[in-house]
C-alpha cells in the first residue's frame, strides 16, 4: 500500500504532482518580499531555501525568517532546506553546523518538511529523522547533482537507501546533458514507484532537455514539482503558471 | 547529414514538431465539411485517411474528394492514407486494391506525401516508391500496433527496414498499456533519431499513458504529431490548440 504524506491541506503522493516554489531571499527584507509575492501565487509547497540566508548561522533570524513565511504563507506546508555547496547550494557549510542549524530549526516544533541530503553522515541523519518525527516534521531526504546524471541503477540505490533510513519522500535531481539522461531518469522514477518505493518520490532532470520531468510527474511517477515565481533555484525551472496548465492538462487527459 | 522532407511550405524534419490533422469523412460532403473546418484551423499537414471513404474504390469520387480538400487545404501538404483494418484503418481492402488505389491516387500527379504500410509486399513497397517518387511525392512507411508495444529492438528493426526500403519519412504508432511502454517508444525514438536514421520519423505512444509522445517530439525526436480538430483517428489523440501552445511552450524552453 502506498504511503502519501498529508501536510495541512496537501496530500503529497496521490492525484497531481504537488507544485513547490523556493523562496532564495538572502535578508529578512528579501524573504518577505517573496514570500508577499508568493502570497498572490496558486501552488501548493513553499521551500525555504535557508542557505541563500546571509543570517542563516543566527537562530533568532532564522526564527525571524520562519515567522515572516508562516505570516504570508502559512496555510501551506513549508519546507526548510539547507542545500550544501556540492550539491547545488549558495554557501559553505560546515558538517556539524549543518547539522546543528538543521536541529535548532526541528526543535522550534514549527517546521512541516525538512530536507536532508542523502550525503552526509548516515548516523546523524538517522538522529535527525527521529528528532523531526518527534517534532512533528516529515523529512525529504534529497541527493542532487548539477554535473550529470548518474546510471539508472546508481539512481535507484540512492533513492532506496533513502527509504530505508526512513525518510517520508525521497528526492533525486541530476543534471539531464542529453535526451538519454532525461529517459534515464523517466525510467528510474518509473521503476522507483512500481517496483520499490511505497513513499512519495521527487524525482527530476535538470536542465532545457530535462524539462518534461518537470510537469510529466503524474505519468512517469514524480509526486513533487519545483517552478518559479521570479527568481529560480535550479537549471530548467519554469514559471508556476506554465507549469500549473500543463500538469492539468495531463491530468485532464492521462486519468 | 540529416535529411528534411520539404514540401510546400512545411519543412518535416527540423524544429518543432509538425502538426498534422486528419480528414475522416465518409462521404463527399463529409470530407467538404471537415475541410473547410480545418481551413480555420493553425496547423501543417492535412491527412486524408482515405479509408474512411465509403467510396474509396471509385477513383472518380478519389479524385473529387481530393479535389475538395485542395481547395479547402491546398497550402497545407496532403499525405494519402488508406490504412489497412489489421493497423487500425475502418475497412478490409485486399492486398490488390490497396496497392491499385495507392497506384492510381500516385498517377493523378496531384499527391503530396503518401503513406505505405510496412507490413505488405516488399517488392510491391518498393515499386510503389519508385511510383511515388516519379510522380514527385514523398513517402511515409508506416507502422502500426493498436494492442500493444513491442519491444525496443523491433520498432528499430522495423523503422530501420522501413528507411532502407526508400521511405523519406517513418512511422511508427504503437499501444502505450503502461509507462514502461512510454519509455520504450521515447527510447527507441531517441535511438533510432541519433543512432540510426537520416530521415525524419514518426514516432508515436498511442493511449492516454502515451499522451507524452504527442508534444514532447522536438526533444525525443519525434516530426509530426496527429492532433485533433473535431473527430480522432487514434487513442489518445489531443486537440491541435492544446498540443500547438504545449509544443511551442517546449520549444521556447527547450532550444
């Protein structure tokens, strides 16, 4: 039986993939600027994008920060992400900080979502699922990879080894430089959701060519899709609203 | 050195996908209808799926129905298509007649694109191209399985027996009963397109599953997409508005 995960109104898992928008702000000013704007958007998950946050060393900001993003987006669920430089994020951060920062933001018990990397420490991953699942979030446990996209096989053993320690949606997101990397990874979200994974999967291919994982989710088995209000976090993203008609037109025509 | 197919204004074989509607009338008036529908349509090719005609044994009422489409359609190339019951066409013609209509349609000098299936007489294919060709028409060689989706390596058996026979297009349209057959035909496409062909190539995943193939050409390497206006020939089938904005949405992104 598959698992969906219900974060106040959303159901992550079933029907449409769900449309998620990432908020980059690096001060105060900037986060809640987006998050006003993102307050006359129609999409379903907001991603705090922590390690575009100058401040994001600082727990009262952050506390600040979580505060101006629930004030203008708090009916839907948000996500706290601290992506690390070598996967894709804005600033160094040291292992044990990571942590620590990823901790502290759990224990304030107001988080939804939380986003670990796959690459770290396996031990501390593990404390911090427990510690989210005490607190009351659910966790993403993401890889990525902005260089490539690695073999199928390589995709579906991050992807269970995931699952296995115990994350409630998994996240890959590699680098398409060619049309057999986008099938690659149509493949391996296919092969994911028939055959192993019994929790929601986010699964996509950066980059022009890998477009189509962007708003094909609900055919090939990606629960998740990220697009942009303005600025954009990753290679290929496209504008909410793009995605939005397109997602519903598949849905309209594939169900 | 790839090779497009130009004709008329229409360049198949670059760019985006063309867009192709088919005329199934049953009788004249029928096909008048539908003709002059399309005329207020935006799109590229029109195909008379010849066998729809009830009376596609009469040459004249051939020539008259061509005729009617011309004036209606005459900017837009017409591919002439009498597709055989076995691959999903409306009526049983012997072997005989469909190579004497193919023959006699060819003789009028008047034809664009025909379309010949791949499953009937090698020798009789052959002669017919060899017709096609002296009467300065391009040739499609077509495929068609409405049950199912063989495997990858035969639709690039099939395909590239297809391009040595001497067509100047291929096509092959299959039954997508689930995702792991959308991927079959977006791979063999993505194959045959690097690997193997010099000409432009159909290639379709009919079924709701397979909606994917019927915009997302320009990425995997599909020519033309059959959409349509008012009545569908195939499953799966979408309007020409909602495949042209979702196909030119791909294009802007993609190149």
């Amino acid at each position: 039986m598959k698992k969906v995960v219900k974060v106040k109104d959303i159901t992550i898992g079933e029907g449409m993939p769900k449309i998620c928008i990432p908020i980059l702000g690096e001060t105060l000013e900037e986060i809640k600027e987006e998050a006003e704007l993102l307050s006359t958007f129609d999409f379903d998950i907001v991603e705090w994008r922590a390690d575009f946050f100058q401040f994001v060393e600082d727990m009262d900001c952050i506390k600040l920060a979580m505060e101006i993003i629930e004030e203008n987006l708090g009916d839907k669920p948000m996500i706290f992400t601290l992506r690390s430089l070598k996967e894709g994020g804005k600033r160094e951060v040291c292992e044990a900080l990571y942590f620590e920062i990823n901790r502290r933001v759990l224990e304030t018990k107001n988080l939804d979502i939380l986003d670990i990397e796959l690459f770290h420490d396996k031990d501390e991953i593990e404390s911090l699922i427990n510690l989210a699942h005490k607190n009351g979030a659910k966790v993403i446990i993401s890889n990525h990879d902005f260089q490539q996209t690695p073999s199928k096989d390589e995709i579906l053993s991050r992807m269970n080894r995931a699952a296995q320690l115990g994350a409630d949606i998994v996240k890959i997101a590699v680098m398409a430089n060619d049309t057999e990397d986008v099938i690659t990874v149509l493949d391996a979200t296919r092969i994911l959701k028939e055959d192993y994974l019994k929790i929601p999967l986010i699964a996509i291919a950066m980059g022009k060519k890998g477009m189509i994982t962007r708003f094909a989710g609900e055919i090939f088995g990606s629960d998740i899709t990220f697009a942009t209000a303005k600025k954009t976090s990753a290679p290929g993203q496209l504008s909410v609203e793009d995605v939005k008609n397109i997602v519903q037109f598949i849905h309209k025509h594939t169900i």
